[in-house]
C-alpha cells in the first residue's frame, strides 16, 4: 500500500530552490536569443545560490532525521556542507562566467565550418548554468542522504551534469571530449559498484536506511559476508568519487580536458559532497563494524597520500599537478574519516572548507594564464611570471603553500586539525605518514612557486589577461579566506565546532 | 599591550610604511626600514634594562587566546634565554640595513621588497625566541622560512633559486617532523587534563621513556637541521655562498640560533629523560661537527663557504654545550650563541665587502690587501681572531665554558673538541695569509677601503666582540638564571669534578 509521504519543505527548500533555479535555467536556453541569455542565466545562477544561502542560514539550527521520511537527515554537519558547497558555487560561477572557456557550439565538430559559424555569430555556451546548479542540487543532497536510494539518486544528479561539463571546452576539445567520456565511462562503472554494494546491503540487513543498516549487524542472524562485500563495494563506488587511490585514474586526465573553472567547480564541490558522504556512512551507518574497515581505509588512505604526492613530482602541466594535489589531499581527509572521533569530523569539515577555497582559487588563477592560443597550463611556460605579474603569483603562491600546509594559511591548520584527531584516535602510523607525504608534496608545491618567481621568463612567454570583474572577486575572496583562516582560524574553528553533529 | 610584543610586532609597522612609499625612491626606503629597525632595537634596550630575572618561569609575559579550541594562545614571555638572543636579533638587523646598504640593490625584485621581507623577517625572528606556546613557536618557526626563502631567491647571487628551494625543503622537512611532536606531546597533554601548548606547563607532564623518545627525536631533528648539526648540514654552504652577506649574516647569525635555542627550550625542558638518552650520541656528532666543519673550512675556495663551514664547527661547540647539560655548557652554549652571532657577522660583513669590491668570492683572487685596504684588512683579521676563539675576544669565554662544562662529563669528547680551537686557528690564518698578506694580486689594485658608513656599520659589532670579552659579566648574569632553571628542570645537577682541580 502506497502511503502519502510527509516532506517538511522548509528543510528541504535549499535544495528545491536550487532545482527550481537549474529548471528556469533550461527555460531561459528556451525562450530567449543566443545574444541575451548570457546576462540573464549568470544572474539567475548567482541569484538562486543567493536565496538557497539565505533559506539554509534560517534553518541552521533545525535539526530533524524526518525531513523527508527519513530519507534526509538536515543536522549540522549535513547544513554545514550544504553552505560551503552554495558558497564555493558561487565563486565557482564567478569563474565560469568569463565565457572564454566553453565551446560556442558544442555539437559541431572540432574544427568543422559549423564550429567556425558558431564562434563568427558569437554564441556561447550558457547551458552550463543550469547544468551547474543541478550539479549543486546533487551535490548538497549527497552529504544528508541518510537512506542508499537517495545516496545512489543524489550521486547521479551531481554527476550527470559534470560528465556533460567535462566536454565543453572552447581549447583542445577533443582532449575535453576525451575526459568527458572517460569520466562518464568511469562514473558509471563505479555508480554500478556502488549500487551492486547497495543491493547486497539490502540483502544483509532487509533495509535500505543507512541507521538501520548500521544496527542491523548487532541483530542480523544473515552471515557478514553479505554486509562485508555491501560494504566493500559501496565504499570503491565513493572512493571513485573523491579519487582515492586506487580508484585515482582518471583524476588528472578529467582535471585536465575539463574546462579550467569547471575543474576547480568540480574538485572542490564533488569532493566536499562526496566526502560529506563517506563521513556521514563510516561514522553512522558503518561505526559499529569499525573493525572490519578501519584497516582497510587506513591502508587506502596511506597508498593515497604516498601516491598521490610522488605522482605529482613528475608532472609537468600545472592542471595534472593539481589534480595530483587533489588526489594527496584526499588521502589527508581520509585520514579524517578513520579518525572516527569528534574531532576527526569537525577537522574534515575545516579542512573541507580551507581546501575548497584554496581549490577554487588556484584554478582562477590558472583560468587567467593565457598566450595567443588560450590557457597554457604548461609549467615550464609558467617561468618568471611574477615579473609580470606580481599579485597573480603571489595570490597563486599563497594557495599552493597552504596545499602544502605552510603556516599562516588555512591548509596548515587544516593538516594540524586532521593530524590530531588522527593522533588522538591512537592512529599514529598515518600521522607519520601523512607528516611524511606532506614533506613530498610541499617539493612539488615549492617547485611551481620557484619557476613562477625565480626562473627566467621565456621569450615567447604567457601572460595574464587582464582578469573581469567577476573571476578578480572570487579569486580574492579565496585569497582572503585562505590567509584569515590561516591567522586567525577560530572563526570557522568553533563554528564547525558546534556544527559537527550527526543525526541518524 | 607589553613592551615585549611592542618590540616584537614594531617592525611590522615598518612594512605598512614601507608598502605605502613609491617604489623609486630608493634612498628614503632605505632610510626608514634603518630607522625602524633602530627604534626597534632602542627599544628592546630598554626591555633589557627594565629586565629582572623571574623566580621562575619569564619575565613581560602576556597572553591571548588565539585558537582557542585547541588551547593555542598568542603568548610571549622571555627570559635570560630569549632576551640575550633577541638583543642579538635587534642588534644586527640594523648593522645589516646599514652594512649591505646597497646589497637590495640589483636583485630580481625592487629595493622596497627587500627591505619588507627583512622587516618581516625580524618580527618572526623576535617572536620565535619570545613564543612561550610551543605552537606558536612552531608557526613563527616555519613561518620565517618562507621570507628568508625569497631573500635567498630573490637577492642572491649564483645558484640562489636551488640553494632556496633546498635551504627551504630542509627546513620544512625538519619542521614536519617538528609538527608531529608537537601534536603527539598535545595531545598527552589532553589525555592528562591539561590540554595546553604552554611550554611551562607541557613541562611537567609525566610521558613514558619510549614516547618521550620519539618526541624528542621529533623536535630534535627539526632543531639539528636548522642548527645545522652535522650530518644534517648540506643545505648551508649552498645557501650562504647564494644569499647576500646581509641575509647570511641573519641567517647563521639569528635563524640558525633558533635550531640551539629549541633544542635548549624544548628538547631539555620537556623531554629529560629522552635527553639524557641521546645525549651521548648527540656529543658524539657534535664532536664530529666541530672537527668537520673545520676540516672542510681549511679546504674551501669561497669565501662565503669557508664562513658557512666555519659555523658548522661552532654550533657543535654549541650543541656539545648544551647536550653536556652542565651549568659551564649550558651558560657557555647560550653565550657561544651570542658571540657566535656576532662574530660570523662580521666576518660575512668585512667578507661581503671585499667580495663586492673584487666582484669574486674566490678566496684566490684576493691577496695583499693589508697594502691598500688597511682598515678593512685589519677589521677582517680580527674577525677572524673572533672566530678562533682568541682570548680577550668574547668568543674564547664561551668556548673555554663549553669546554670546561663538557669535560666535567665527558672528557674525551671535550679533548677532542679542543682539537677544533687548533684547527680553527689553522683555517683563520690560512684564509687572513692568503686575501692580507703577500704581494697584491692583479686585480685587486683599484679597490677602496671602507667608507664612513661602512665603519659605522661594522664599530658595534667588533665593540661588541671585545668588551664581552673582556667584561661578560652582564650577558652571565642574565644567562645563568635560566640555565639554573634549565638544570631544575631536568633534575640535574653539575657532576663532581675529581680531586686535583
């Protein structure tokens, strides 16, 4: 029988408001000329993430586990998040306004007249507004799921529309086209191991709601191989999604093709949410067979800091290098998830919101580094950049010293946070590691700042264009969040402090 | 606000200042970062003058909260420790704005950011010996790296940019190592209700043998990098041959002293036990540093590298000091640091002289220079005498002290140490013999001696050589109350000196 379910809409408003914003999006595409919709759809984003803030901030302390018949658990580790993605949007569609990046027509072929007409009649791509904000809907659903349908619908909402953004560069589409397929291939290889994890799941413990799973070991008379091989499988399908090694790959391929705000949209926002995810499962729904994992993700965590850092050394394209960056830094906030204590979770949730900023950023900067054919992210182009431009270089500095976690900038106390939770949780061997890989990772950290500042620019160098309105606001406001937070991190310390609750 | 932060976050007014003058005009740039750094070291004098050794603990302590969910405060106190190093930091930054008066000059970037980053510089310099929070100390420590990394890079001459970027690997290396600890000896702190970063208080907690082992090893190797304590001394000479006098000089002369002052201030205080485990081993590489930090000296063709060489052979007196935790190697350690600093400050700046007059640091292009240059040759050779330690100059008090504190423990070791004062004078000699004396070598015909200014620059340092070494009674009196609190705090005390003394 079919009962009428019960759905607390100011709850769930956030996310309905930025729903309702991607759909007018798609009505605007619909009813107004190629030459107007620029403007409109840029408002209309910047707008609903706006509202959707304004709403979240009035719900902040209304926590409940029945939001949506148990299906969402609105607490403040779930509202947390759901702000910092909405904010880190935000300056993420600062960044994609800039219309350089994105193919004016993205069905033509490359190369083909069709494209030439495109790019003559200046039409541009505005589809990736509305395609964003459903990306944002998916991604603040995903860290309050508290039920394994709404996990497995919240991760193909937010993943559809980045597999489509993947491909919309205007510069080198087919490698753009390239990553947008094996992203989309990969993705849907890693949802089915995520929904074959589910299904076991289910089979173990007769229930789909991640608190009933988590107590259902306690009762079941099932065998646990069931709920081990659930868990293995559902726990590679979230893997995939923050890039942990050994589920990595295609990281810096698709941080490469992809273009470049869409990337930094997508490093910062997908790893939040996705580790909102795998946050909220291993310290709820997982906690009681802690046992049975903790030596599993540790070990992931310790091949993914490793990896990830000694990967990087070889690269020589700044976009790879910071998906290599991206891919250690996972492995920092795994370090977070088997802490499994208080602390580990309001330190993942610093560490979150310091990364996002210093991720957003350092792609702006890389967005405005251009020569005559468009952004060269070629490191060796890079050289003495800071001649030429000094505030660039030192805004693109003070990020990758606080991904190395130099002190003063907000990824330093992120590492000190994450670091002693994982401390205080007994688990020295991944501190060691974890302080280790941090000494490989500040090499290649370092190593891009000595060829910005002291090496020799090359004759037929770079430049930075001059930067629009838009991308210097939110470059700037991730270059002031990182050094605040860096000197005077109380702020958002005792914030996450208070937020750090879990309902189940 | 007390008058130690005062000192401490003064310079930093300097750099508002500075950022708001026009690039161009070098001169007044010049002028006010001299004059800021003079007003900051009147005024640590007068912090000196007011200062009383405390019963215990420091002296102007003052404390905020600044982190507050991990119990981080922003807290400054000093005592005869910090105060005799920090009168060395703000002693030389003026002597090196005034020495290298025209070193910021010709660099990758303007005259202004030169001056801003040694502004910077002291503020950190200042607070990493004032910090009584064992994470602020460690924030300031790898926090003053990155401005010395872009004088290096920025400034330097040669292989700067890779003598940077390895001087700042190694330090951050260390200095990860060092964070590790500092978490681990906090979180002990938790578990032992206190939950606190206050080195007074992480003092008197009771850890284990094998953890306070680790710990130690922690905070040790961060400190013996930066000291740098043989084997963990390559990034040195890169780094002195590369930067500009004036950042060699802060460099050996403060940076490095934060490496002997931690390991006094942390390694001892907080870790005895582990202390007394290592140290027999620590003596052993500080008898080895001393020996091949001379060795090597002897054999360097840079003048620059010599000096940097020369220093490797001092801080193992200087850890050989500490790590013999007697009242003589400890009270001799801290003084070493001083006189140390200035001494190595006016060899890097009679040496920076002659090289940028001969436009060469080859110790093989100079010769003769006693003939036309007498006052800067004089001036160099006793800096030289300074640096072997000659009686009557300060740094003969505090090597006699360290030795005479290291043989009441271990004999051998103080034997062997003493073989560095010979070896010290043998490399000084060699060095003053072949720039000084002997014919005048093509090449160095046309240089000048020093200019007024340079005089000025350099009178108080060799005034400063001299009377310590014939009076040093003030820096002892301030020095031996916290080496007296050191030994409490360790629970030990100096070792019966056989009959026949």
């Amino acid at each position: 029988m079919f009962t009428m379910p019960t759905l607390n809409y100011a709850q769930l408003a956030p996310i309905l408001i930025v729903l309702g914003g991607a759909l007018l999006g798609v009505l605007v595409e619909a009813f107004f000329g190629s030459k107007r919709r620029g403007p409109i759809q840029i408002t209309l984003s910047l707008g609903t993430l706006v509202i959707s803030f304004a709403w979240l901030l009035r719900i902040r302390n209304d926590i409940s586990a029945t939001a949506a018949m148990g299906s969402v658990a609105t607490d403040g580790f779930g509202i947390f998040l759901q702000g910092t993605i909405l904010v880190l949007a935000f300056l993420a569609v600062l960044l994609i306004a800039d219309n350089d990046h994105f193919a004016p027509a993205v069905s033509a072929l490359p190369g083909s007249e069709e494209e030439a007409a495109a790019i003559s009649s200046g039409s541009r791509t505005t589809e990736v507004f509305p395609l964003t904000l459903f990306a944002v809907a998916g991604m603040m659903l995903f860290p309050i799921a508290s039920d394994f349908i709404t996990l497995f619908v919240a991760l193909e909402v937010l993943s559809l529309p980045l597999y489509i953004m993947t491909g919309l560069s205007r510069r080198r589409r087919l490698m753009s086209q390239e990553a947008a397929l094996k992203y989309f291939l990969l993705g849907a290889y890693s949802s089915a191991f995520f929904l074959f994890g589910i299904a076991f799941l289910y089979g173990y413990s007769g229930t789909l709601s991640l608190t009933d799973v988590g107590t259902a070991n306690i009762f079941s008379a099932g065998s646990p191989v069931f709920l081990y091989i659930g868990m293995v499988f559902l726990t590679i399908g979230l893997l995939f999604k923050v890039g942990a090694v050994p589920f990595h790959s295609w990281t810096p391929d698709v941080y490469q093709g992809a273009p470049t705000p869409i990337t930094g949209f997508m490093a910062a926002c997908t790893k939040i949410a996705a580790f909102g995810a795998l946050l909220r499962i291993f310290y709820g729904a997982f906690f009681l067979m802690q046992y049975s994992w903790k030596p599993f993700l540790t070990t992931i965590a310790i091949i993914t800091m490793v990896l990830g850092s000694i990967a990087a050394m070889t690269q020589r394209d700044i976009k790879r290098t910071l998906a290599y960056s991206s891919i250690t830094h996972a492995g920092f906030l795994l370090a977070g998830v088997v802490a499994l204590n208080k602390a580990g979770l309001a330190a993942s949730m610093f560490y979150l919101v310091a990364y996002g900023f210093a991720t957003v950023g350092a792609f702006g900067i890389v967005t405005l580094v251009r020569d005559s054919s468009g952004e060269v992210t070629d490191l060796s182009k890079w050289a003495g950049l800071a001649k030429k431009s000094p505030l660039v270089s030192v805004a693109m500095a003070l990020f990758l010293l606080s991904f190395g976690g130099v002190p003063m900038t907000s990824g330093f106390i992120s590492k000190f946070s994450i670091f002693t939770a994982a401390y205080q949780s007994g688990n020295i061997a991944i501190v060691v590691v974890g302080v280790l890989s941090s000494a490989i990772a500040l090499f290649f950290y370092l190593r891009v700042v000595l060829t910005l500042f002291f090496q020799e620019a090359p004759t037929d160098g770079v430049s930075v264009v001059i930067p629009s309105i838009m991308t210097r606001i939110a470059i700037g406001i991730c270059a002031v969040m990182t050094l605040l937070l860096g000197v005077y991190p109380s702020l958002l310390l005792n914030l996450v402090d208070t937020m750090s609750t879990l309902v189940h | 606000m007390n008058i130690l932060s005062f000192v401490t976050l003064f310079p930093l007014l300097g750099v508002v200042a500075l950022a708001f003058m026009p690039k161009t005009n070098t001169h007044q740039i010049k002028i006010v970062a001299l004059g800021i750094s003079i007003i900051t070291m009147l005024l640590s004098f007068v912090m000196a003058l007011k200062y009383k050794s405390p019963a215990s603990g420091f002296a102007y302590v003052t404390s905020h909260p600044w982190v507050s969910s991990f119990h981080i405060n922003y807290a400054l106190g000093i005592d005869g420790l910090a105060l005799v190093l920090i009168l060395l930091t703000t002693v030389l930054v003026p002597i090196v704005v005034l020495g290298g008066w025209n070193e910021s000059e010709g660099g990758r970037w303007s005259v202004k950011t030169f001056y801003m980053l040694i502004l910077v510089l002291e503020t950190f310099m200042i607070g990493v010996f004032a910090a009584t929070d064992v994470f602020l100390f460690y924030v300031i420590f790898e926090a003053m790296l990155v401005p010395v990394y872009f004088l290096i890079g920025g400034f330097g001459t040669g292989e700067r940019a890779a003598a940077a970027l390895k001087f700042l690997l190694y330090s951050l290396f260390g200095g990860l190592l060092m964070l590790a600890a500092v978490i681990g000896i906090y979180i002990i702190s938790a578990e032992q209700a206190i939950g606190s970063f206050d080195v007074t208080a992480l003092s008197h907690l009771t850890i284990d043998h094998a953890t306070q082992n680790w710990l130690f090893l922690g905070f040790f190797i961060a400190f013996a990098i930066k000291a740098p304590l043989w084997p963990f001394h390559t990034w040195l000479p890169g780094a002195a041959k590369a930067a500009t006098p004036g950042t060699s000089i802060l460099l050996l002369g403060v940076l490095d002293k934060v490496g002997t002052y931690g390991m006094i201030r942390f390694c001892l205080t907080l870790f005895p036990d582990a202390t007394k485990t290592f140290a027999p081993y620590i003596i052993v590489l500080s008898v080895i540093s001393v020996i091949y930090g001379a060795f090597l000296a002897i054999g360097q063709k840079n003048l620059n590298s010599l000096i940097a060489f020369t220093s490797i052979s001092h801080f193992g007196f200087i850890t050989l000091g500490i790590f013999a935790y007697t009242s003589q190697g400890l009270t001799g350690a801290t003084f070493y640091m001083v006189n140390h600093g200035f001494s190595t400050a006016a060899l890097f700046l009679v040496g920076g002289w002659m090289i940028s007059r001969r436009k060469s640091a080859a110790i093989e292009d100079f010769g003769g220079l006693q003939r036309i240059t007498p006052v800067m040759a004089w001036l160099f050779f006793v800096s030289g005498l300074s640096a072997l330690a000659l009686p009557g100059l300060s740094s003969f008090v505090c090597e006699f002290l360290v030795l005479l504190g290291t043989f009441t423990r271990y004999p051998v070791a103080a034997i062997i140490g003493t073989l560095g004062i010979v070896l010290a004078a043998l490399y000084i000699l060699i060095l003053v013999q072949r720039t000084l004396h002997g014919p005048l070598k093509s090449g160095n015909e046309s240089m000048t001696d020093l200019n007024l200014r340079e005089k000025i620059a350099i009178a108080p340092v060799i005034a400063a050589l001299v009377i310590l070494g014939f009076y040093p009674k003030p820096a002892l009196h301030v020095i031996n109350p916290s080496t007296t609190s050191v030994m409490a705090q360790m629970n030990v005390t100096d070792p019966h000196v056989l009959a026949g003394k």
